[in-house]
C-alpha cells in the first residue's frame, strides 16, 4: 500500500465547486507534516482537506489548518473531513484546528469532521 507524504507545504486559496477537499482530496494513505492549511474552501465536505479511506491511515502532525471554510447540505469539516471505516485510521499530533467553519443545512464538524461508514 502507497502512503502519500507531504512535508512543509503551505497551501492557500484553494476554492473546490464541485467536491471536497479545497486543498487536498484523497482516497489514499496520506501523511501531512509541518503544513499549513489556510483560507481554503469547497462547495462540499472538508474546506481543507477530504479524505475518503476505506483501508488506510490519514495521519497529520506538526501542522496548522486555519480559516478554512466549507457550504452546503451535510458538507461537514469546514478545516478537515474524513470518513472512516474499522479497517482505517485517523491519527493527529500536534496539530492546531482553528478558525475553520462549516454552513449550511446540516453542516457539523467547523474545523474537523470525522466519521464512520
């Protein structure tokens, strides 16, 4: 199994219309280190980040996501959504969710949503 790494990266303005995951959408392992994930959005879930792993691991440490924003119907995760299963993980490590929102009707989770499927 591939796990995606990215390390230092700051990622700004990224503006999604059509799904989640402003600045980040994915459906494979992902570690994210030391980034910044600021003033990003998405007309669906995760303003930030959307990740969608059946039989993975998401893993985000030393990070920082700010001001992140996401609307719609059930878009949830205004700064990070991600949906889980008993086959994966989600771990976080100091790491600092704040400013990030999630509105709309049914929207939960401002600056992280997590869930299972």
């Amino acid at each position: 199994m591939a796990v995606v790494t990215r390390k230092g990266l700051t990622l700004t303005g990224g503006d999604v219309s059509s799904e989640g995951g402003g600045a980040i959408l994915t459906g494979s392992a992902l570690t994210l280190q030391d980034s910044i994930i600021t003033g990003n959005h998405a007309d669906g879930p995760g303003g930030g980040v959307f990740g969608s792993v059946r039989t993975r691991t998401i893993t985000i440490e030393r990070s920082k996501f700010d001001s992140n924003s996401t609307y719609g119907y059930y878009h949830d995760g205004g700064g990070a959504f991600v949906t889980l299963t008993n086959y994966s993980t989600l771990n976080v490590y100091d790491t600092v969710f704040t400013g990030s929102r999630a509105e709309g009707n049914e929207a939960n989770g401002g600056n992280v949503f997590a869930c299972a499927v």
